[in-house]
C-alpha cells in the first residue's frame, strides 16, 4: 500500500525527525543528552549523516513501509531541517500557531 494515498504523514515525520534530534544529543542550549540504548553508537553514526535515510534503513528501529516511501523521508529531513534551523521550542510554538 502507498502512503501517497492518504494524506502526508506530516506527524509520524515530525516524530521520526524529533527522535533523530534526541539520538544525535541535542537539546535547544548546550546540554547534552543521554542516549541509554543498545544501539546507541550505530545510532549516533546513522544521525551525523547527511540524510535521514541513514537512520530510516536500520531495520531494528525503522518501520520500514514508511521508510520506504519517497515522501516520508522527505517529511522527515525537511522536519529535521527546521529543527536545526529553530530548535524544538520554536518549531512547537509554530506548530501551535497554525491550529
């Protein structure tokens, strides 16, 4: 089944970019943090990539019919993006704004 179906998964998207966010050991400020997790290096490795399909392809924590579909990782990388871009304070405060 094709996601380009249904509607965007714009929130699953939001969801993947965020946990990437927290993988890579960010936090809006300079403190760090603690990934607790067996697959925490590979993790870390597949977050410092250049693209989120990196962490996408790893079987263990992706779901791999979303990871799959073409416009998923392009939700999740333009998500990450305005992550990197406005931190999550400011892209939650946004998120608010648009209901």
């Amino acid at each position: 089944m094709k996601i380009t179906k249904f509607p965007a998964p714009r929130w699953a998207a939001l969801v993947a970019a965020a946990w990437a966010w927290f993988i890579a050991g960010r936090l809006d400020g300079a403190r760090e943090l603690q990934l607790d997790d067996p697959f925490a290096e590979a993790l870390r490795r597949a977050v410092r990539s250049a693209s989120p399909d990196a962490l996408l392809a790893i079987e263990a924590v992706s779901v791999s019919e979303l990871a799959g579909e073409e416009v998923f990782r392009r939700l999740v990388a333009s998500c990450h993006a305005e992550l990197s871009a406005h931190g999550v304070a400011d892209l939650l405060a946004g998120l608010g704004e648009k209901r």
